[in-house]
C-alpha cells in the first residue's frame, strides 16, 4: 500500500496538463469525529457523540508542510522525535498516511496545543472546537523548543549595569530593515538577527559598545524553520530566497503559508522533487500542481529545510 506521499509523487509524475489536481480531498478544512461510545456514555455530563472541528486552516497548512518535510528525508522523523516525541511522529505519519484527517487535527490540538489557545462548547450532541485566530498562535508556537535560539551580548564599558545579557527566542520572526536598502531584503533581516554586530550600549547613560555574539541554535540546528513573515507588506517581498545560511547551516525553500486577508484564510505551498503545489483546505479541490513557483505576496511564514551534508 503506498503512502499519501509516494501517492502525491506518483501525481506529479503523471500528471496531464487538463488535469492538475491530486485525485482526492487532502486535509480538507474542518472536520467531524463521530464517538463510538458505549452504555456508559450516558452517564456522562455534557453529553455528546461528535466533536466538530471548524476554521482549521490555522494548523491545515502547516500540518501539510509537517508531512511533506517529514518524508523528505529519513533522518527527520528520528530527528523530529526528539522534539516532538517518537508516539507522536508515528503516529502522525500513520493518521496522514490512512487518510484520517480530523483524528490528526485532533492529534495536533490535544497532543500540542493548550485548552486557553481555542474556544470549544457543546452545541447540541456535539463539541465544537474552533481554531479561529493566527497560525503562528496555534502553530508555531507549540513546535516545543525546536527554533530555540540565543544571542550573548558583552558591553565594553565595565560599569554598566546590564554589562552582560542574553536574548532567547523560541520562535524566528523578523522584520522588514527600517531603512529600505538594496539587496535581498529578507535575507538582509535574517542575518540581522542572527549575525554578530556591535552597536552603541542602549542602556542610559552607559557609553559603551555593545559586542553582540552569533545567534545560535540552542538544540542544535533544527530540521526545518519557520520565519514569521506577518510583519513584511507585499511590496517588500520582490524576491524571497531560495536558500539561507543560518548559524553555519544552509536551509533550502520547501514552503511557504499564505493568509488572505479578506477571507481571513490561511493555504499553503509546497514544492515536492522540484515541483511547486497549492494545497488549500476550504476548496474542493484542495491539492493541485502548479505550472511555476507561487507569488509570496500575501505570506504568513516561510518554511526551509535543511540541506543534506555532503
């Protein structure tokens, strides 16, 4: 039995140009768990036999992307365990890969998520859990300390009183350069953060020059990383790159979430073997090859995996 991914692959494979879609609904957006209960479900207050999922495309995308990036290579998912738990991974790929799709939302929710980060009731027979909000809320944030980082930094003047500090960051959000330069803008805002620099003390009165460190992985450098990009305007996002080095690492492009505003939705896109491909929850047709890379210019995150050492 081939898995949903070699299924995915064998689409692009073969695909004909009047026909571009994967043959069937991928993670499509929602979703409804029906209880087999017992006798003894009776007794239980609330009482309810389904639970409803609604406005899910805050986890949808990044979930497809999870899978994707976890059969990229073999070494992630042994990689990913350590972070995330050896259960959990198995049974990830094992839920992607039988198609049950709202038992892995569920998975993600209970497994990942904390009760305040969605609003569930009981509505009739059923529960209803709505992840309505941000991705990087509900995503993002729960991917335990996989993107940690830090940064030293050591003031060359003596008597300051903050001389020595340390900036920890469980999440990569950057921000778009204050003065607009020439160059690749992204890339110009990544080695910001993570690059070393010395700046004038911002402590008052201090003086000094402030020596900032390389930012480093605190685990090691991660499988694949997210960069929040909510802060970046479309026309700030010309050229997005296909590659950064990242504290002595290089990470290729494998992804990208996209958010309308209008419909306040979040898709994704992804590139398998070279080919790019827009999965959206909310259509029909959820999971379609593409002629040529995306346009970046309503993005959430980008995603990048890191390259194979040769």
């Amino acid at each position: 039995m081939k898995t949903l991914f070699e299924e995915i692959k064998a689409s692009i494979k073969n695909n004909y140009n009047q026909d571009r879609s994967f043959w069937r609904p991928v993670l499509p957006w929602g979703g409804v768990f029906t209880i087999k209960a017992g006798r003894k479900a009776v007794s239980c207050t609330p009482l309810y036999v389904e639970i409803r999922l609604k406005n899910t495309c805050t986890i949808d995308g990044f979930l497809m992307l999870l899978y994707v990036i976890l059969n990229e290579n073999e070494n992630f998912p042994r990689e990913l365990s350590l972070h995330f738990g050896r259960e959990f991974v198995d049974c990830f790929l094992y839920l992607m890969d039988t198609y049950s799709f709202t038992t892995v939302k569920l998975l993600w929710i209970w497994d990942k998520m904390e009760k305040q980060q969605y609003k569930s009731e009981v509505h009739k027979a059923s529960l209803v859990i709505d992840l309505f909000g941000n991705e990087h809320d509900n995503f993002t944030k729960n991917l335990e300390n996989l993107m940690s980082t830090i940064q030293e930094s050591y003031c060359s003047n003596w008597r300051c009183p903050t001389r020595v500090q340390e900036d920890p960051q469980r999440t990569i959000s950057i921000h778009p350069p204050q003065e607009i330069p020439h160059g690749n803008l992204i890339r110009l805002a990544v080695d910001e953060l993570f690059s070393s620099k010395i700046e004038l003390c911002e402590e008052r009165g201090c003086g000094g020059l402030r020596e900032f460190s390389q930012r480093v992985f605190c685990h090691g450098a991660p499988p694949f990383v997210v960069l929040n990009m909510q802060h970046w305007k479309p026309e700030d996002l010309a050229y997005v790159p296909y590659y950064l080095d990242l504290s002595d690492h290089k990470y290729l492009l494998e992804g990208a979430t996209l958010f309308n505003k209008e419909e306040h939705h979040y898709s994704a896109a992804f590139q398998i073997d070279g080919h790019w491909m827009h999965y959206d929850g909310l259509r029909n047709v959820n999971l379609i090859l593409l002629n040529k890379p995306p346009e970046f210019l309503l993005l959430s995150s980008l995603v990048y995996i890191r390259a194979t050492e040769k």
